[in-house]
C-alpha cells in the first residue's frame, strides 16, 4: 500500500469513522466538524490524479454522492452541499463533504451553527475538537438514517442483484435492522458477514494487544474480551431479530467475514462484480 494513502486513511481516521462505502468510495465522518455532518469522500485505492479514476469509479461516484445527500438531507435538512478537492497537502484522491446550513442545528444534545454561511466555509482549523467516542456517536447516528438512491440503469449481467453487509453483531442492534431493511428494499437477496467469526488462538490474542499498527477501532474490533457471541450465536441472533420484524430469511445469506482477524482472507469475501451495494456495521 502506498505510504501516502496509509496516511491519509490514518489521518482522517477513516476506518473508525466509515459511515458507508460502495465498491470503489467510502464515505467517513470528517475528524473535524466544519459543520455538523462534516464527511470525507475517498477512492478506496491509492490514486493521486482524479483523471486517472476508472469508469467504474467514475459510475460508482454517482451512487455515493446520492447516497451521502439523501441521507444528509434526511438527517439534518441541510440548505447546500460543498464538494471540495484541495489535495494539496494529502495527495490521495478525496473530497472534504460540507453540508451547510443557514440557521442553527441542534443535534446530539449540541447546538450547531454555520458561521460562514452563505460564504465558502473556512477549512483551515475550522470547527470543534471532538473525542473519538463522540465522533463514533455523531457516525452512528447519520449511519442510522442512511438513505440508498442508485442509479436505475445499473444491471449485474442480468443476474439477481446481491448486497453484502458485514459487521461484528456484538450485540445486533436496530441499527443494524435499520441497515438491513433499507438494503432489502435496494437488491434481491442480502449477503451478512460475521466479523472476528471465530476465537483466536491464545498467541494471536498477544500479537492484537501489541500491534502497534492497528488503530483504535481494529484493536476493539479484534479483542476478544469485546467479542463475547460465537458466530453460531450471532447468526441466530440475526435470524431471529429477522424473522421477528416478517423478514423472508430466504432472502439472507450468512458467511464468515475474516477481516482483522490477522488472516489474510480477502477472497473468502463475495465477487465484486456480483455486489451491487457494500455496507459496513459494527
């Protein structure tokens, strides 16, 4: 991985603040709040020149940004949407997302306010430092109210159109009903992946607690204390907070996810080719 990109994904903490990511985008909560919904739009490889973006990324790009301005619209009823490419100290291709607003927003027991509006909004040390707890919760709660608009024309070989979501499920939550519901509503049949699905070996645990390349959330995410649920009981967690809400579970499919286990397991996730829409859930 080139080191530039391993950079710019640690600097805006991207794994930890991931609100949703397609094939080719992810789209993660800003660090800094220039307003309340501050996000960052990333290409999920290393690439310094927009030209050089695919087709593909280039088609992709238009079902994130329905995506981002739906669910911002139904989150916070934002006035305008800045999209701005600066790039000049972090080279990796990324928008810094800015809703604005022209009157005050009060949201997670906090009163927010565009003091540039209707001006171009100030980048540079703009906004208010916020903790990582809060940033998760402020990241949750936009991810809760994800809105999926993809483009009609979008056709998989004709085949059925398949979704894939994966998260830990420590416990499920309505959050995580929410995500499938909506996703359910988007594609034909909706692939789970179990994250951190097995126990580690007792040497793996050591090796988690002392990898100092891991950020915060693939430490959390890959501690056993904070894995208490088998898969096997997770997967029956799932199915029966389904089956509860009249969910047709011949609709759901279940698999291992293997990622920040330590195992090298990327292929053990569906064809991309076969995946409309990829969501992520903890």
């Amino acid at each position: 991985m080139d080191q530039y990109f391993d950079d710019f994904r640690k600097k805006f903490q991207v794994d930890a603040l991931l609100i949703f990511e397609t094939e080719y985008w992810c789209w993660s909560l800003r660090p800094i709040q220039v307003t309340v919904g501050s996000g960052i739009l990333s290409l999920k490889r290393a690439e310094t020149q927009l030209s050089n973006i695919t087709e593909a990324e280039s088609a992709d790009f238009v079902n994130i940004v329905r995506v981002i301005e739906n669910t911002l619209t139904k989150t916070f009823s934002y006035q305008r949407i800045n999209y701005l490419m600066l790039m000049m100290i972090d080279f990796q291709v990324h928008y810094h997302v800015i809703p604005r607003y022209d009157k005050d927003v009060f949201f997670l027991e906090r009163n927010w306010r565009d003091e540039d509006y209707p001006k171009p909004p100030t980048i540079s040390g703009a906004g208010g430092q916020h903790d990582l707890e809060f940033l998760s919760k402020l990241a949750f709660s936009i991810k809760n109210n994800i809105v999926f608009k993809f483009l009609d024309s979008i056709k998989y070989n004709g085949h059925k159109q398949y979704g894939y979501f994966h998260g830990r499920f420590q416990p499920f939550h309505l959050g995580h009903l929410h995500i499938i519901k909506t996703a359910l509503k988007e594609v034909d049949e909706l692939i789970i992946g179990i994250s951190n699905p097995f126990r580690l070996p007792a040497q793996m645990e050591s090796y988690i607690k002392q990898d100092t390349n891991a950020n915060n959330s693939m430490l959390i995410a890959r501690n056993p204390d904070n894995n208490p649920w088998s898969m096997w009981e997770r997967c029956l967690m799932i199915r029966e907070g389904l089956r509860s809400e009249g969910i047709d579970l011949s609709r759901i499919i279940f698999m291992p996810n293997l990622l920040n286990t330590g195992i090298s397991a990327f292929e053990a996730r569906p064809p991309k080719e076969n995946i409309r829409i990829y969501l992520f859930g903890v």
